[in-house]
C-alpha cells in the first residue's frame, strides 16, 4: 500500500515525539543516498546532525533543527505532479518546496517505521543494511493518493482522519478505544490500517488490512498503551 510510483501524486504525513537520545529514522524504504538500489524510488525521513531531513536520489532537504525536544510534531510531504511541485511541511509550516522533475516515487519492499534500511546498488545488493534507529514515539501514520491543499493539512493536524476520506490508502493509528467489561472504553493497541474499507453496495466492513510484514501479534506488543 506504501508503494507509489513516480508519476503519482501522494501526500505523506505523521505524527513524532523523541528528544536528543532517540533521533533516528522516522520512515524510509531507503538511505535516500544516489548510491541506493533504484535510488530514484528511496527516501529517508528523519533526524541527522541534530535536524530533521527528507533525502532522495542523494538529495537532502533540510527541515529544521531543534525538534528533538520532548515535544510532538506533525510533519506532511505532499507531491503534485501535475504542478510539478512538491511542499515539505513541518508543524503547518512550509520548510521546503522543490520540483518534482527531481524527485522519484516511494517504490521496493522494505518500508520500515523507526528505522533506516537500504540495499547498495552493485554486486553485493541483496546484503540489507540498517542504522539509525528511532527511539521516541510516532503516530497517525496516514497516506494519501492526492496532494492535499494547506487547508486539509492544517484540520488533519489537529483531527485524525475517520478512514473513510477520499484518496486515503493508510491510516496508521497505533491504538483505538475498545469497550471494556465494566462498560468503560480503553485506548489499546492497534496494528492494522485503519482506512474502512465497503462492501459491493457500499457499507463499511470490518475488513482491515496489516502493513507489517511481522505477526500482527507481535507489532501490537511493541505498541506503547
């Protein structure tokens, strides 16, 4: 569901709390380095230096420092292809806006949360690499098959999106609220997307689709209550 090619519009956005002993990755398929297998399609997103960045094909976007603070942050990437321009947004505010003429898909097999991995083009390309792990805490992982305007940016930073939204593919809330026995709801956790999918008249179902390449089990231990 992640893999989107590079003639496609997307909008990519999450929300991320760490302090200066966590900084890692936030997502990526990729190093984002030119030296990546298929290099156009990679992309890391997360901290370097003491600053959050977005690095593709071997290009690095700089999207501030001081973010490792303890405190949450929204971040969104939206890419219009048809404008041919693509906006990187930090806590509603436009940081970076570049062309997409640079700027390839999101395509492979190894998309990780919280964690850097990559393959290097050439004879050793099937030898997978990993760094830069993230300690902290991410949230309300959602990615669209449009590029949203500013106004949609700005309500979905303060609202989660309900899962039924037009053009919505992934919705990653890491929990939802379960009625217990004494009739009290309880946030728990929760591993599968939560974009509702409907049935051939149109009704919701309780159909809901996994990410993960892991036991749906074993993602929802690692979820913090």
């Amino acid at each position: 569901l992640l893999n989107r090619s590079s003639d496609l519009a997307i909008t990519l956005m999450l929300w991320f709390k760490t302090d200066n002993r966590g900084q890692g990755a936030l997502i990526s398929n990729g190093k984002g380095a030119i030296t990546d297998d298929d290099a156009r399609n990679k992309f890391f997103l997360g901290f370097e230096n003491n600053q959050l960045i977005y690095r593709t094909n071997g290009r690095t976007l700089s999207l501030g420092k001081g973010l490792a603070d303890d405190q949450w942050h929204h971040f969104a990437i939206t890419v219009d292809r048809s404008h041919q321009v693509a906006n990187l947004y930090v806590d509603r505010v436009l940081t970076q806006s570049v062309s997409t003429d640079t700027l390839g898909g999101m395509m492979g097999q190894d998309f990780y949360v919280g964690n850097m991995v990559w393959h290097e083009a050439g004879a050793n390309v099937q030898t997978l690499h990993q760094e830069n792990a993230f300690r902290g805490h991410i949230d309300e992982l959602c990615l669209f098959s449009q590029a949203l305007p500013h106004t949609l940016l700005k309500h979905y930073s303060s609202k989660c999106p309900t899962g039924r939204e037009k053009g919505l593919l992934v919705r990653m809330g890491f929990g939802q609220y379960e009625r217990q026995a004494n009739n009290n709801l309880e946030l728990r956790p929760y591993a599968l997307n939560r974009v509702v999918k409907l049935d051939m008249d149109g009704n919701p179902t309780d159909q809901h689709d996994s990410l993960f390449v892991e036991p749906v089990a074993d993602i929802t231990a690692h979820i913090d209550q």
